[in-house]
C-alpha cells in the first residue's frame, strides 16, 4: 500500500519545528514565498537542514550554472519530481537560457548542447550504475573540458535532488502557484 501525501501538511514558521524555523524564514526571503516543498520538508529539521547544506555546497562548486541546473533537471525528470522540474525551469529562464535547451531537459532529451549534454550523460550514468560509470562517458564528459573534480561535484548535486525528489513525492508537495507556468 502506498503512503499518503495528505498525512503530511505545509508547516510555518509558527507551526514548523524550532529547528526548521531559520531555514524556513531564510527560504522564503530568497525566493519571495515559502515552497510547499520546504513547508513539508519542515517537519523533519535534519532532512531540511541536510537539503539545505548540499543544496548550498552544490551551488558553491566549480560547476557553472547551467552544468548545475543540468544535473538537477536530470535528477528531478528522472524521479518526476513536477515541483523540482518546474522550479528549476524558473531557475534556467533566470539565467537566461536557450528555450530549447529547456525543452529537452524538461523532457529528458538529448540537449543541443554537446558539453551540457556531456553533463547530461555523465549523470544518467551515475545514476543508472551506481557510480560505476562506463569509461567512455567519463572520457566524453572529461573531453568536454570537465575534470574529476567536477565529476565528484556531479555525485554532490545527485545526492542533493534525489534528497529533494524523493522527500517532494513522499510528502505529495504540490506545485506552487508561484511556479505554475504562465499563459
């Protein structure tokens, strides 16, 4: 039998354990508004704080933004994580990327572009062998003018959105009107 979403709620600052109340508060004077997605995470202060530290370190790595958003799109179409897709759709227009680049990572496509692309595969291969990724597709994403470095950052921001994908579906998070798309 399946859990159900509806047992957890979105929280509040005033409703949220002590814990969680700083993150919270933090959360929403970046992003203008309170996610669901975090409303809910709330209810374990641990797992807020642990999203919220890889989240961080993730941002802080040598990857460049759009490698970043590459590898959470991938996460988060992989798990079909609705809130994760659509967030982070908002995160690539912010950075002004190419609408079809946004297309086929919303879609889980090949991306039309090969080093992004490269990120892309690289990815999918951790996820889909455990980390024991095929050599070519290192040497393609190495050829693409990553490093190793960049290789164990890749697995940081796995580990970050499978985190956050998996805890969005567990809690049911619902899509924020805020990060419906526009007609």
């Amino acid at each position: 039998m399946r859990a159900e979403p509806s047992e957890f709620s979105d929280l509040t600052p005033r409703s949220a354990p002590p814990a969680s109340r700083p993150l919270m508060e933090a959360t929403s004077r970046r992003l203008g508004f309170l996610p669901s997605a975090v409303a809910r995470l709330a209810t374990s202060p641990r797992t807020l704080e642990a999203f919220t530290r890889m989240s961080a370190a993730f941002e802080a790595t040598t990857l460049d933004p759009l490698a970043r958003e590459t590898v959470i799109m991938t996460v988060a179409t992989r798990n079909d994580c609705r809130v994760c897709v659509l967030m982070h759709t908002r995160k690539l227009s912010a950075l002004g990327a190419d609408e079809e680049l946004v297309e086929a990572l919303r879609d889980g496509r090949r991306l039309p572009d090969e080093r992004l692309e490269a990120v892309r595969a690289f990815a999918l291969d951790v996820l889909d062998r455990a980390g024991d990724v095929d050599r070519e597709v290192l040497d393609t994403f190495l050829g693409h003018g990553h490093t190793l470095e960049q290789a164990l950052e890749v697995v940081l921001g796995i580990g970050a959105y499978t985190l956050s994908t998996l805890a969005n579906r567990l809690t049911g998070a619902p899509v924020d009107p805020q990060l419906e798309p526009r007609a």
